[in-house]
C-alpha cells in the first residue's frame, strides 16, 4: 500500500506547480499549466462547452467529448476523465481510444511494404471507385474502446482475385473512420450526441481520409490551421494562470484550414458499415475460440 503522505497534491491545471530552475533560463520561470496530452488538446481547441468533441489521429486515436460539471458513468465502455479543472471551470469528459490509426499506416509501409510513405495512402485511395469488399481491422496490439479486447487479432476480410494492394491501403484507412464512427455510436448510446468533430494529428493531413470519416461518421470534420494543438491547450492553461488572460473563453480561438461535410449516399454508408461490423464480429468470434 502506497503512504498518502508521499503521493504528490492534486491541484488545479492553472495552478503555481513551481518555478523552473533559473540555472536553465537565466531567471526562474514559473510553471502554471500542466494538463495530460489529451486534456491538454481538449482545451486546445476550446472544446469548453458540454457537448464538444475532438480526435488526434496520431500513432493511435483519441475521441474526447466535454461532458460537463457532473461525472459522467458510460454504459458503453468509455473512459469518464476530467477534462480540466481551473480555479474558474470544471469539466468532465468522456473518452474513447482506437490503439491502431497512424500505426496502421506504418505497418503497411514498413511490414507489407505496399507504400514508402505515408502520404502515398491518399493518391491510392482515391484511385479506386470502392473498397473492393476488403476490410482491414487494425487489432494488432487487440480492439480498444468499445470493445476492449486485448486478445482480438488484426485481419483483412474479403479479399478476391480482384483484390490488390491498393484495396488493402484503402481498407487500412478506412477502419480509423470506421472506428472512430464506433465510438461515435458509444457516446450517442450514453446520451451524447456530436454535431461536429475537432480533428488534429498527423493523419489530418490525408483530405481522402478525412472526407470518408466525416462521410461515415455523418457530421461535419474540422481541422485547425495550427496542428500543436495539445502545446496550444498547455499555453492557454498557462496563461490563464499567469494572468496573462482572465479565463479560458478570452484566449484567441484556432483558425480552421479545412472542413469537410458528409455527402456519401446512405445506403452506400450503410453498406460498408454493415461490412466492417461483420468483419469485427469475425475478428470477436476467432479471439473468443482461442479462448475456449
């Protein structure tokens, strides 16, 4: 058992945590923001009203949705987190984590070998009038929220003759919509609903994948012209508590670089959403006979 005595205060993310050594700096610097990298992000974008959301694609993917000043319960298997508390505002979040987005991307170009870089995803995506059938669902190290199974194992479904590399890089990008549309559901499920996705991250640069996701997650993606989004959040959190600003509304909002809308046909969406929740029940199915 840990002795509280030595376990570090919990104080608020735009309090005094100290002063830097002045040895670094010349001067001793105080400290006053300090927040986790996605609360960080969440404040980053001003994400400060209930009901707000935002995703960093990155190596995996992180969904954080403001719930407000009351502790969320999710019946769906999400993560109830503080997204941030200050001297002036608390708010819960609730939060979803896909292990696999950028990760995926690297896999194929470093493990298959089907693409040099990364950027490459987006010129062979387009390419092709539909996904062939070919799902790929990214379990390398098992399916986060809202499956939570460690044990689950990646696979690509529906693979034909006709199926070729290009149909799996798709397919790899694809299932970080398709998740993300997952965690969509889960929060919905919980009685919160998203009317517009905040997107940040290295994969926010892929204008094909960002198109598909708003099309399958059927709302509106935003990305920001300033992509440091969590250094963003830590720098308005020390702001406020330096003074600088006297809340968090009054720090200057991000510039959108680009916004896309849904437009995909629903019965096409619902198609393909219908074949990656079979390729996941696929996925459930093998992990729970290596069970048995």
């Amino acid at each position: 058992r840990v002795p509280r005595q030595i376990l570090p205060n919990i104080a608020k993310c735009d309090a005094h945590f100290g002063d830097s050594d002045p040895t670094h700096f010349g001067r001793a610097i105080p400290i006053h923001g300090m927040a986790g990298d996605q609360q960080a992000a969440l404040v980053g974008h001003g994400c400060l009203k209930p009901g707000m959301a935002k995703a960093t694609y990155g190596t995996g993917t992180f969904l954080v949705m403001n719930m407000g000043e009351r502790v969320p319960h999710s019946a769906s298997r999400l993560l109830a987190t503080v997204g941030y508390e200050t001297r002036q505002s608390l708010a819960y979040a609730l939060e979803g984590s896909i292990f696999s987005a950028g990760a995926t991307m690297q896999w194929l170009r470093d493990g298959l070998k089907l693409i040099k870089a990364s950027p490459e995803s987006e010129a062979i995506s387009s390419s092709l009038q539909d996904n062939g059938g070919v799902y790929l669902v990214p379990a390398f190290a098992g399916l986060g929220a809202p499956q939570w199974r460690a044990d689950a194992r990646g696979a690509i479904v529906g693979l034909t003759r006709d199926s070729t590399s290009a149909h799996v890089v798709r397919a790899g990008l694809e299932a970080v919509a398709y998740q993300t549309r997952d965690l969509l559901d889960a929060l919905k499920a919980d009685g919160a609903s998203v009317q517009s996705l905040l997107i940040d991250g290295g994969m926010t640069g892929n204008a094909w994948a960002m198109q598909f996701l708003a099309d399958i997650c059927e709302v509106e993606v935003a990305c920001p012209e300033f992509q440091e989004v969590t250094a963003l959040g830590a720098a308005k959190l020390a702001a406020l508590g330096s003074g600088r600003i006297k809340s968090l509304k009054d720090a200057p909002a991000a510039k959108t670089r680009a916004r896309w809308a849904p437009k995909m046909p629903s019965g096409v969406r619902e198609k393909l959403r219908a074949g990656w929740s079979a390729a996941v029940a696929g996925v459930l199915a093998t992990a729970d006979a290596a069970r048995n």
